[in-house]
C-alpha cells in the first residue's frame, strides 16, 4: 500500500479516473458533482469512480486572524484569504459560503494554499483568514492554535445554514464544540459534508470485501479516532450517497443485511455504465492503513480530503 498526498476531493476523483489510482478519501458533494456531470466537471461524468463506504463528517472551518476582530463571513471582503488549493473540494466550499453572503473569490484577495501553508502564512501574517474542510480538530488548526497563535473561527449564521442546505446537496448544519481548539471557548456553527471512500471499478471484490469487514470490526475505533459519530452503516447515511456503489461493495452491504444501498437501483450493471459504484475526500483506507500500522500515526484528520491510496496489490497480504 502506498499513501501519497494529492489536491484534494476533484483532483482524486480525477486520478482514479485515469486509472493511476485504486482508492481514495473524496467529499461526498463533490462526488455528487462528478457522478452528476456538473461542477468541476461540468459535460464529464464520472464513469469509474465507484462508492465503496461512508466514512466520517467534514466540517466547514473558517480560520481568521483574531486580532481583526472578525465577526462574520462578510468581514473578509478585501483581505487575503485562502481557500485552499486548486481543485480541491474545499475552493468549491469556499466559494458556496462566500456565495450565502453575497460575495464571490473577486471580492478577496485568493490564495490556493495547502492547510499547512495557510497555517504557516497566516502565523507569518501574510494572510488574514483560511478556509479548511476537514475532521475536526484539524491538524493545521490545532498546531496553529498550540503554538499561541491568536486566531478564532467564524460562525455561519441561520440564514447561511439554510442556503447552504437548501442549494446544495449533502450539506447539513453541525457544531465544533468550545474547547476543540486552544483559545476558542464557544461553540462554533458551521456546515459539513460526509467524507467517502471510492474505489475505481476494476478494485477486486477481496479488496472491497477487506477494507468494508475492517470498517465494520473497528467501527467504534474507527470513530474515536476520528472524532465523529457517524454510523457509517446507517441506512440514511448511505442513501446520501448519490453516486453508484462498487458492485462489490453492494454486495457486501447486501450479504451483511445493510439496507441503504440498494443495488437493482446503484449498482452500474448496463453497459452504457461501465463502472460499478461509487463516490464525497479521506479515511476507510486511512482507516485500513491505521489498523494495519502502516502509516498514520497522527490524527485520521491529518490526511484530511486529501489523501489518495494507491495499493500495489503484489505487496498487500489478504487475510
């Protein structure tokens, strides 16, 4: 198994589409997007990517300098912002929420920074605020917040939450609770979209069948280390996924008397679909990789939506 680093959620679906990857972590907004032709990938549906499971919720994280005394989205207008890097889930996010409060990326100064740079350049004072979507707590964030860097984290008000749940798919309001980070003791409101685990089609169903009956041994693990309590076998939790689940994938969850997916309605059997599942940017691999110790030893929150696994079959030992 070899885990490397990508752009995040539109840049792995589009490296699993060119067959260079077998697996990866994407936002499940984004996959809607891909399965659906719109988007980033307006006129190119998706043929390969497949769903394999829902993984866990990423929050919506608006970072700011605190001495600016920010209290709202529409104070960023005209200052330096990130908003991640370019084809990332999180630019699209960025530019949802700018567009609840009546502001696009022209009404800033943009940056397409990495969590990590956007850390760095804002402790450095060279941007005043940065857009994350990830588990909470976020590495980048924590590290910033641990190192006494003053910073707060905005909160979406209602009228937001409802645009943002009323014109999107897969958007639901959650909480990052007082505490979560050094010097932020309020609870902050915000959005968040579930993080999915897709395979390309021609993923092997021992594969499939692995990584699923690790999710399901661990599942609690798996969410302590995570930070969520997303039952990723939860019917409504699998029907929000909209793109089509690996085949192999479906039967699992078929055999295992999960009723979510519905394969006479998911699965890709015709053959104007070549692909057999799929699709939302990181972890029932990260998970996999967790468990086996390979890697991650940090937080799952480190890989983030943009972490891609590229599994080199001859090596992987199937039980």
């Amino acid at each position: 198994m070899n885990v490397q680093m990508s752009a995040g959620s539109a840049a792995n679906i589009r490296l699993i589409e060119n067959n260079i990857v077998d697996m990866a972590i994407v936002q499940n907004d984004t996959l809607t997007d891909a399965f659906g032709g719109k988007g980033e990938f307006e006129g190119n549906p998706i043929k390969k990517t497949k769903a394999v499971a829902g993984l866990y919720t990423e929050n919506y994280q608006i970072v700011v300098n605190k001495k600016l005394q920010l209290n709202s989205v529409e104070d960023l207008k005209g200052l330096r912002v990130s908003v991640g890097e370019e084809g990332s889930g999180v630019l699209k996010n960025a530019k949802n929420i700018l567009k609840a409060y009546g502001l696009t990326v022209n009404d800033i100064d943009i940056r397409y920074l990495s969590f990590d740079d956007a850390a760095t350049a804002l402790k450095n004072g060279e941007i005043d605020a940065f857009f994350v979507t990830a588990a909470t707590p976020t590495k980048a964030i924590a590290d910033l917040a641990n190192s006494n860097v003053p910073i707060d984290i905005l909160s979406l008000d209602d009228r937001a939450v409802r645009f943002l749940e009323n014109s999107y798919d897969g958007y639901s309001v959650t909480t990052i609770k007082s505490g979560t980070y050094k010097g932020i003791n309020k609870d902050i409101t915000t959005v968040g979209v579930m993080a999915v685990l897709v395979a390309n089609e021609n993923v092997s169903a021992n594969h499939i069948d692995a990584i699923l009956n690790l999710l399901k041994t661990h599942h609690d693990s798996f969410n302590k280390i995570s930070g969520d309590t997303l039952n990723i076998f939860d019917e409504s939790a699998l029907n929000s996924i909209d793109a089509p689940f690996h085949k192999a994938a479906a039967k699992w969850y078929s055999d295992n008397g999960i009723t979510g997916v519905k394969p006479e309605i998911k699965a890709d059997t015709s053959v104007r679909k070549t692909l057999n599942l799929d699709m939302y940017q990181t972890v029932a691999v990260a998970v996999l990789a967790l468990f086996i110790g390979v890697m991650l030893k940090e937080r799952i929150n480190s890989l983030q939506h943009s972490v891609y696994l590229h599994l080199w079959w001859e090596e992987w030992y199937l039980p």
